[in-house]
C-alpha cells in the first residue's frame, strides 16, 4: 500500500483552520483566562453576599436537601458529597474544609452552620473525619436564602447543566461585613475582618437614610472589626484609613490582667487576637523561656476550658512585671490584622470603602425586594383573579351548578361557562374543580375575607414597586427585624494607642549597680540595696560568687542609660543599663553572654554614659588610656553607631590594653595614675585627635612594671577633688591644684604611697561633694558611702582606711556616681577606721617628682 494514500479520518481542509500564533501571546491570554476563573470562581466574594462560590453552593445544598435548622443534623460525608455531586466538582477536602469554618465559632462571628461533634479548636487541632461529625444550617444562615424561591436572584446551570444554581444569595443582612471574608486569588487577596451585626445594620440603615453620609458618619455606628476571639484594637487611626481607603494594617492585643499574690504576680491571658493559635503562642513563650529571650517567668499553664481562655504566666518574685509584660505585648500578644476590603463587584473584583460595601449590598436588597415584590404581585393577582370567579360563581350558583350538570364531559363544562357566564378559562377551570361544600354561607364570608386580604396586599405591593421610599422602608423594616432577632453585644474592645511603649517607660529611673565576674556573670541591683556607711567598714555581700570566680568590674548607672562598655581589648559594646537583668544583692547573676557578645578573656574595663554625648560636636572627645601608658583621643562621633557585636575603640599591641575612657572637651587636663602611685597631668590638646583604629601616642613613661590604672578628666578652675583607691582598701582624696601640669610622657608626681599596707592603685578618679562612692572586693563584698567619708590629704600620703579588706581579698574595682535623689544615709554596720599613722602627711621629697 502506498504510504502517500490520504488518511480517510483526516479533512482536506485542515491546514486552512490551523492558526499560527506567537506563544507569548496565547500564555498571557490563557494565563489571564486561569487568573479570573479562580478569581471569580473560588477566591473572592461577592459583595452582595459575602460567600464565595464553596460556602454559596454547601448552603444551597442544605437548604435543597431540607438541612435546616429546625431539622435534626445530617452527616457532615452527606452535605459533603451532595454539595460535590451537584453543584462543587472540586474534590471534598475542600468543600469540608469550608464547611468546618463556617461551624467554627472563634472562626466566624455569626457560624453559618450550626455543627456537632469535634470541628477543631482555637489550638489549631483539626476537626474529626467527615463521617464522623454532623451538620445543620444555622437559623441566621437562613436569613441568606430567605425567598430565594421566588425569583429574587439569578440562577445558572450547575458543572454539568443536570440542575440550576443561584449565582448569588438574596442575603437579608451584609454577610460581608458581618463574618468578614480571606481568600488569596492570582495576584491579589482578600482580607475583610468580621463586624458586629447590630453595628452594621445600624450603618446600613443610616446609608438608606442619608445617602450623601460620609465614612466618618457611617463610623457612629460602625465602631470597628468586632472578633469572634474578642481581644482589643489598639487605636482608631488604622480602622479609620481601612474603611476610608479599603485598606489599613489594624493592631490586635490579648485581653489579659494581672493578678497578684504572695508568691509572686501572674499575668493572666483571657482573650486573644482573632486567628492566634492559643497553643501555638504557649509554645513560643516557652521556647523564649527556655532561650532566656524572656527573663522573669516562673511558671506557665494553659488552664483554657469550654467556658473560656486562661493562659496563666506566673513570674518570679524579683521580676518586673511591667518589663515582662512589654516583651509579651511586643512578641507574643500582639498581632496585626491587615484589612483588604476586595471582592467581586460585577464580575470583576474591585477595593471597596465601607460607604461602597454598603452601597453595593443596598442596591442588591433593593434589587432583590423588587424582583420578590413582582413575583408576590402576579401571584397576588392571580389568586385575586381565581377569587373573584368563585365569588362572582357563588352569585349565581343555581345557574351555575346547571350548566355543569347538563355538560357532557369536563371540557363542555368550562366552555359553557366561558360561554354562558364570561369566565376566564383559569376561573372556569377552578370552578369545575370546586366541591359542592364550598357553596355554603360560611365559606362565603371566608372567600369574600381571603379577597379583601388579597386585594389589600396586591395594593401594598403595587404601592412598594411603585415608590422607592416605600421598598427602601421595606428594607429597612426587614432589617431590624434581622438586628432583633440575631444581634449581640460587641466583644472586641478598643484600647488608646500610646505608640511603641518601650522598656525605658515602663521602668522606674533609679541608681544602680552592675556587676561582672571573671567567668562573665552580670546583674545589677538598685543602689539603694546598700545602705550608706562610714568609711573603714566591711560592707556586706554584695554577689554570690562560684568556686574560683572573682569580681572583675562594678560600675553604676541609671536604669535609662545608655553605655558605651569598654573592654581591655580594645572594644566597645552598647547596652542600656536596663537590658541587664535585676537581681538581689545575694545573686549570683546571669551569663553575660546573653546581653554583650565578649569574647573569652575580655573585660569591661571602663563605661561611659552615652546620653549626654553629643556626637554632632566636633569638640568632645573620648580620651583612652592603656595600661602600657599610650593615650588618645577620638570624637564622640565616631561611635555614634556601635554594632551589637562591638567596633573597635583602639588598637592595642605588644599584649597592651585598654585601662580606662574619659569624656573631654578640648579644654580639659587630663591626668593619669598608675598602679605604683604616680601620676602625671597634662593638656588634653598635647594629644592630637585620631581615628578609632590609632594606637595613640605615649601618655606616661613607667618606671619596670608599672602599669596605668585610670585616667580623671580635669576642667579648668575645676573645684573638684582627685580620689585615689588601692587595692587592700586604703585610698585619699586630694586637691587637683597639687597635680601641676607638665608634658606628656613624664614619669609624673607620686600621688599616694603604696608598700605593703596599701598595695597597688586600683583606681583613680575626680570627685565632687555629693557624690557616692560604690568599692567592691574580688570575694563579692561591697560597701557605698559618700565621698565625704573620705579625708583629703596631700600627695604622697598613705590616706585612710576605706573598706575593710580581709586577708586575701582584694579591692577589685571603684566607681562613683551622683545619685538621682540625695539617699537618706543611715548609719549600719558602719566601722570608722582609724586615721592614726595612716592619714599622717608624709611627703617624700626624693620621690615627688621624677
């Protein structure tokens, strides 16, 4: 057989019907076609009802199968599958999944079904097996097919044109506002929060009656998003910009309370943001717990029942409620809830105001009472027409009855009285039909009642369709009765926004201590924790410490702060002093890891408070010194933006690094003392300015060994005196005008004597009358007292006794502050040392200048 034979199946002409086409076009085109099918066939709601095509069919589906709420539950597997083999050819997952939602009352604000059995939680379990729950129409779901039977809405042919289906619900109330609605189509979502139904109806009525009423008129009524869950919106702002734009991201707060008792406060949760997982939130406090994101939680239970949500989180006794309570707001128990007002208008979706969400729904209830006002009229009017046959029948029933006697059959009988009596054939076919019983008196009167009633009604109803106002006060008649019968209070709660709360406004400024150890454990304690004592005393504890673990740094601070922490090697870190956990005096505090990104062996070695920087000034310097004697300055503004895992302050060499950090203006003295007791002062501006990463320049020339311990900044005519601490708790104050200034990188003047009985210099600083005075020992002793307890000497004295030091221990660091508000001081386990040898002026002129 030849294989260029026509193939018989094939026609000769169709080469001329194939196109040729470029592909990119035919994707678009086919890529739009299958946007607004899901657009318009499963993702978005229509305005006038509020259902997508799922929720309209399961819905239309019950009420053609009689699942009403005045009848008993059907299985969920049967609504299921007759919505599926009907009307939804999309698989039954779905269409349950839908279903489930509408039977969830923390889901919708008004369920439009009514379900029975295990259809899920708030903690996101999921709802049993279909076969295994049961389902009815809620009665308010009613109100959504309410006369659809007569000709109020159009239908269309099912998938597979077996039966009809209505495009849309009669809807007697704004479902779309009532229950809200989310759904994600083709480059776009829907995002409609819930309403309560009494407030809407109210604004819908206010619309019918003003139609020219803005959106802030509509707002009298409309207050905001009413959630199934309750909780609370904070602030009006976003609400106002949704309902005015369609748009607008609203914040949702938890309804919680706090509850106090001996063994500590408990935040109570009652109400959560609509759509939290309630489990789902207990874990993630949980994990925060556990990470130590979230300090000063003892306990937490989920203690929810049937009647409620109560999610208990109990605290520790030192913690600050307050504090914990932010950090819950901030992570957990806020949510934001961002309004989409978009859905189908005519086919095509469209963002909607709330003016125009209740417009649309107004004019398809006008729509609807219209077409149920005409289909009531010719039924009306038919019935009109059948009553005033019998009524004109029953005038001449003798004659009448005769001529149905004497007829053949049925049909010589209604053409006998078309004929004889002018009857229409619809009244001739009534009359033949009529039973002898019905031509007594008394059904008389009622056919003669039945048409007076009919007649008064064909008269309203022509009234109706023939005035707007009149179908408008139809509407509105209609609903209030809906408002009547289904509304409830409002849930959701409005809470003033007071913008970002923060930490800093939700703790008290007050003076505090911070503590390091060696083996990076950090806490601070208010300083009033430790009484004022004299000078000479032990102190009292102050940190408990682990086996071989010694205090490395002390520093105070108002809790609103803002540090700039300098390290030995030459970093420098940012932290607010409230970021550090507060803990009692007898603490052993918290890994510092936690707070500041240290590596192993670094130290803080000095703190500046960064709140009265200012690092827009050209003239204000941050002047380091090492413990080699190097020294320089730098402008503030170079560490105006500190990473969270620090930037370099200096670069340090030959195993050098960084002693202490002063604040100077360009004018200052700056003097440094070293751990042997000398020091050296002289003009700042001997150092020249130089960037972050400079080494510096040679501030003081030590003698073997010797190394710098601090640096005190100088102002001129500065009253001021200089207060030097050595390490066996001995120290001085002195007048600054007995430092004379002289070059950098001299060996200086001896400041204090050390030996034996002192020991090494361990601080240096300037004081002023007022000021406190915090010494803390390497073994977690500390004491506080003013400065004044601290006799001034001249150079090259021993001084006083200031802390008791017991063999052993050691003074591990100094700092001093001006406290917030003058201490009432108090005199507790305070021990006077004596002044004796130690305080006696003693210069040693071959050592007092080298």
């Amino acid at each position: 057989m030849s294989s260029d034979a026509p193939d018989p199946d094939v026609p000769d002409d169709v080469a001329n019907r194939v196109k040729n086409v470029r592909v990119d076009d035919e994707m678009e085109q086919s890529y739009i076609d299958y946007a607004m099918s899901v657009i318009a066939g499963r993702a978005l709601p229509r305005v006038e009802d509020g259902l997508k095509p799922v929720h309209r069919r399961i819905l239309y589906a019950m009420h053609e199968a009689g699942v009403t709420s005045g009848s008993s539950h059907r299985k969920s597997s049967n609504i299921v599958g007759d919505t599926m083999g009907d009307y939804h050819p999309h698989g039954d997952s779905p269409i349950y999944d839908a279903l489930v939602r509408m039977a969830q009352d923390f889901s919708m604000r008004y369920p439009l079904v009514d379900g029975q059995g295990n259809f899920g939680s708030v903690d996101g379990d999921p709802a049993a097996a279909m076969r295994y729950t049961e389902a009815r129409m809620a009665s308010i779901a009613e109100e959504l097919l309410t006369d659809i039977e007569k000709d109020t809405v159009d239908f269309q042919a099912n998938y597979d044109d077996r039966l009809q289906e209505p495009t849309v619900l009669p809807s007697a109330f704004p479902n779309l506002l009532v229950n809200g609605s989310s759904g994600i189509a083709v480059g776009m979502s829907t995002n409609i929060p819930p309403h309560n139904l009494g407030e809407v109806i109210d604004a819908t009525i206010h619309l019918i009656d003003n139609p020219d009423c803005t959106v802030l008129d509509l707002m009298d009524h409309v207050k905001g998003p009413d959630f199934p869950t309750a909780g609370n919106i904070v602030g009006r702002s976003a609400v106002k910009k949704a309902y005015q734009t369609g748009r607008g991201r609203v914040r949702m707060r938890a309804e919680y309370h706090v509850e106090e008792d001996d063994s500590g406060d408990s935040i109570v949760i009652t109400e959560l943001p609509y759509q939290q997982n309630k489990s789902k939130l207990v874990e993630r406090i949980a994990d925060d717990v556990r990470d130590e994101k979230l300090e000063g939680i003892r306990d937490l239970r989920d203690e929810s029942d049937r009647n409620g949500i109560r999610v208990v989180v109990e605290l520790k006794r030192n913690a600050n409620t307050d504090v914990v309570e932010n950090h819950l707001l901030e992570s957990h128990l806020e949510r934001t809830f961002g309004v989409i007002n978009l859905a189908l208008v005519d086919g095509q979706p469209k963002v909607l105001t709330l003016k125009e969400m209740l417009e649309e729904y107004v004019a398809h209830r006008k729509e609807v009472v219209r077409r149920r006002s005409e289909h009531d009229l010719a039924e009306a009017e038919d019935r009109a027409h059948i009553l005033e046959g019998r009524l004109k029948a029953l005038e001449q029933a003798d004659e009448v009855v005769d001529a149905i006697q004497n007829s053949e059959d049925r049909d010589e009988a209604k053409d006998a009285l078309k004929d004889d009596f002018g009857f229409t054939q619809a009244q001739a076919d009534h009359i033949v039909r009529m039973q002898l019983g019905s031509l007594t008196s008394m059904e008389t009167a009622e056919i003669e009642d039945e048409y007076e009633d009919v007649s008064a009604r064909i008269e309203r109803l022509e009234e109706i369709l023939g005035s707007e106002s009149e179908l408008l006060s139809v509407i509105k008649d209609e609903l209030r009765e809906i408002k009547d019968e289904y509304a409830d209070e409002r849930r959701t709660s409005f809470i003033e926004d007071t913008g970002t709360v923060t930490d800093e406004d939700l703790i008290p400024e007050e003076d505090v201590v911070v503590v390091l150890s060696e083996q990076d454990y950090i806490k601070r304690v208010p300083a009033d924790t430790f009484d004022p004592q004299h000078r000479g005393g032990k102190g009292i504890i102050g940190t408990d410490l682990k086996d071989e673990d010694r205090v490395s740094a002390v520093f105070t601070a108002s809790t609103h702060d803002y540090l700039l922490c300098f390290t030995n090697q030459g970093q420098v870190y940012k932290l607010k002093t409230y970021e550090v956990p507060e803990m009692s005096r007898t603490a052993r505090g918290t890994s510092a890891v936690n707070i500041l990104d240290l590596d192993d062996g670094e130290e803080i070695s000095a703190v500046v408070t960064a709140d009265d920087l200012d690092f827009e000034a050209d003239e204000e310097y941050l002047t380091m010194v090492t413990r080699h004697g190097y020294v320089k300055r730098t402008t503030v503004g170079e560490f105006e933006n500190i990473l969270s895992t620090g930037i370099i302050a200096i670069d340090l060499q030959d195993g050098d690094e960084l002693a202490d950090v002063e604040v100077t203006g360009g004018n200052h003295d700056v003097v440094l003392g070293s751990e042997r007791g000398m020091a050296i002062r002289f003009d700042e501006t001997d150092v020249r300015a130089m960037g972050r990463t400079a080494r510096g320049v040679h501030g003081m020339n030590l003698e073997g060994e010797d190394r710098v311990v601090g640096v005190a900044a100088v102002e001129p005519d500065d009253d001021r005196t200089l207060l030097t601490v050595t390490e066996f708790g001995f120290g001085k104050r002195t007048a600054l005008d007995e430092y004379r200034k002289q070059s950098r990188n001299g060996k200086g003047l001896v400041d204090i004597k050390t030996g034996d009985r002192n020991g090494s210099v361990v601080s240096l600083d300037t004081v002023a009358d007022g000021d406190n005075l915090v010494v803390m020992s390497e073994e977690g002793q500390i004491i506080r007292m003013p400065v004044d307890e601290v006799s001034t000497y001249g150079r090259n004295t021993k001084g006083v006794k200031i802390m008791d030091v017991e063999e052993g221990d050691e003074v591990a660091d100094v700092c001093v502050y001006t406290p917030i508000e003058a201490d009432d001081e108090k005199d507790e386990n305070g021990e006077d040392g004596e002044d004796g040898e130690d305080g006696e002026d003693g210069e040693d002129e071959s050592a007092d200048e080298a």
